[in-house]
C-alpha cells in the first residue's frame, strides 16, 4: 500500500511552500519535488490538485503486475493535497467513487 502526506502554506489563497512526501513506493520515504513546484505560487483548485497529484505517474515503473499501484500512488497523493488544501475546520475529505 501507499502512504503520502502534505503540508501546504498560503499567501492569500496562493500556496507559497509545499511538502510532499511518499512512504511505501520505494525503499525509503520519498520527497515529490515534482509535485511541490507544480502547486507553489499557484491557487489550490481540483484541477491544479489532480495535475499535480498525476506528475507522480512520470517517476513509475510498476511490473506488469503491480501496474495497478501506480493510479494507487496518483490517488493517495492527490487525496492527502485535498486534505491539505481544504479551509481550516473543514473536516476530513470525503470518499470518493
């Protein structure tokens, strides 16, 4: 399975600092530098959010059977950029279909 998680930092409503990180996907924890530089000095919208959570899918390289993880990777990152994106006391994300 995969783990990631986000801290992002605003200005307004534009994020000025952004820490991504990936557990689970490789031998040791993984920074997403890739996914950092595609939010900073940009609003968080779903579409910039779901952009920037795919940047990930360039550093895969699943086995033919393990390809299934790589949309896990995508989806794991993009959930945690939501979560760190929402207003404060917004509450957990909901599940999505």
């Amino acid at each position: 399975m995969v783990e990631a998680t986000a801290r992002l930092a605003f200005d307004g409503a534009t994020i000025t600092h952004a820490a991504v990180a990936a557990g689970a996907v490789g031998r040791v924890p993984l920074r997403l530098p890739e996914v950092e530089a595609a939010l900073i000095g940009r609003e968080p919208t779903p579409g910039l959010l779901a952009e920037a959570a795919a940047t990930v899918l360039a550093r895969c390289r699943p086995l033919p059977q393990t390809a299934y993880k790589a949309t896990l990777f995508r989806d794991t990152v993009l959930e945690v950029l939501e979560q760190a994106a929402a207003p404060p006391g917004a509450g957990r994300a909901q599940p999505r279909d």
